[in-house]
C-alpha cells in the first residue's frame, strides 16, 4: 500500500528522506520548511508540495516525520496543528516525550549515519532505530523503517542517547582526527587521499571480522615509547594536537 509522508524540514536529513522514500514506495507529499525558498528548492527536487505555513501542512499524511535541529525541534511540534498519522522525529538526542500531550500517535526513526545534501547513501546499510509510544504504533513504524533498511532495531529513549553518543565519538570525533591528520600532511605537500585513505579503508574493514580492540595497532599499541616521543617531539610537545597525541596514546598504553 502506497504511503504518504509529509518531511518537516529542509536540512541533510530532510534532503535524503526525500530522495529516498519515494524509491521506497512511499509518497512525499509535501515539504515544510520555515525557509520557504529551502522548502521550495527541495520540493522541486523531488516532485513534491512545499509550504512554510503551520497551517497549510497536509492535515492527513500517514507520517509526519520532523527532521529538524534538536534545539528546534520542541518549537516546531508545538506548532504543527494536524494530530493525523503518525509523528515521527529523527533525532538521536531528543526523547519521545517531546510529542507527549501533543500528538495521539507517535514515535521516533533515527537512522544513525552521517548525511551530506547532495550525496545519496545506501539506506538498505542503515541502522535506523525505531520507539513508539503504542506496539500498535511501533509495528506500523518498524514496517515503515523496514522499507528504507533491514537493520532496524526498536530501543528506549534512553538506549538511543547512548547509540547517539556512540556515533558522535566513532564518526564526529573519527573525521575530526582525520583533518588533524591531513594539515600534518599539508606541510610537506601530501594529499590525503593519495596517502591515508587506504590506510583508513584497511582499518574499516578489519572491523568486519574482528572488534575494535583486536584491531588496534601502532606504536602505542606495541609500547614503543621512543616513537612517541619522537612524535610528541615533531609536534612541538605543546599545543592542542600534540595534547591529542599524548592522551591517546596513554590511553592505548593502558589498553595493553
């Protein structure tokens, strides 16, 4: 049965639920979005209905699924006006009880992956985790989810904060060692790409077959403190990358 969802929002999110849940079987009806020209210029994309009224969303959509920041999320609910379908949010963060006393029928679909406009993901690889405030409403979620991916897992409120956590530190903080990584090369004319990409790309896919812990390597893992600190030595020994370094270390060193 062909669905109908109404996308609350215009950001990365927003963009790859709407490019992604028509090749679901689920029709995206319309867009809202407080910027009316963002609303629009995604609308276009995808075929779609825009507004940046409350009060002309769709009033009978069988979801509504709020892909807002987290700090405007509480706003946003108080101001949508239909109680129809189900009211979904995204966030990783944010409790289901932002919707309580405000919607009949609710619940969250977080899918946990970094989302870039622009840049289709493969969806089918995405673990999205499901919460609802009825079982009724938590199956009609998890056979929503389960058009978009396979891994679909139904958790609390609370057990999703610590999936959300989790991501910031593998993914955020991950990508965040990697541009550290590549200004270090950028002194000697290195391109990231050329030089670290296949060491990352190996790193990855060690994961397929054994833990995080068994995979690790390098100097800290093998207690080479003389590399470390000739390291520790090419970094200055002070500032905030060489902080990094030192910390890291110990705590690998502590890992042994």
């Amino acid at each position: 049965m062909l669905q109908k969802a109404v996308i609350i929002g215009t950001g990365n999110v927003a963009w790859q639920l709407a490019h992604c849940l028509p090749l679901c079987g689920c029709c995206v009806l319309q867009i809202f979005g407080r910027n009316a020209h963002k609303a629009e210029s995604l609308a276009l994309e995808v075929g779609a209905e825009h507004t940046d009224s409350y009060r002309d969303i769709y009033p009978n959509a069988d979801f509504y699924i709020y892909a807002v920041s987290d700090d405007a999320l509480p706003e946003v609910v108080d101001n949508v006006e239909t109680d129809a379908g189900i009211h979904l949010h995204t966030s990783g963060s944010v409790d289901i009880a932002v919707f309580e006393g405000k919607r009949s029928n609710y619940g969250v679909l977080y899918p946990l992956q970094t989302f870039t406009r622009g840049r289709m993901v493969d969806f089918g690889r995405v673990a999205i985790f499901t919460e609802a405030n009825s079982a009724d409403n938590l199956r009609r979620i998890g056979d929503f989810a389960r058009r978009l991916s396979l891994k679909v897992f139904d958790v609390d409120s609370r057990q999703r904060r610590r999936v959300h956590l989790a991501g910031v530190i593998a993914c955020n903080f991950a990508n965040y060692l990697w541009q550290v990584a590549d200004d270090v090369l950028h002194a000697d004319n290195l391109r990231f790409y050329d030089v670290l990409l296949p060491l990352i790309q190996e790193t990855v896919d060690k994961l397929k077959y054994m833990s995080p812990a068994e995979a690790q390597t390098g100097p800290a893992k093998r207690g080479d403190t003389q590399t470390i600190a000739r390291h520790l030595d090419m970094l200055g020994n002070t500032g905030d990358v060489a902080d990094l370094y030192g910390m890291f270390s110990r705590l690998i060193l502590q890992k042994r």
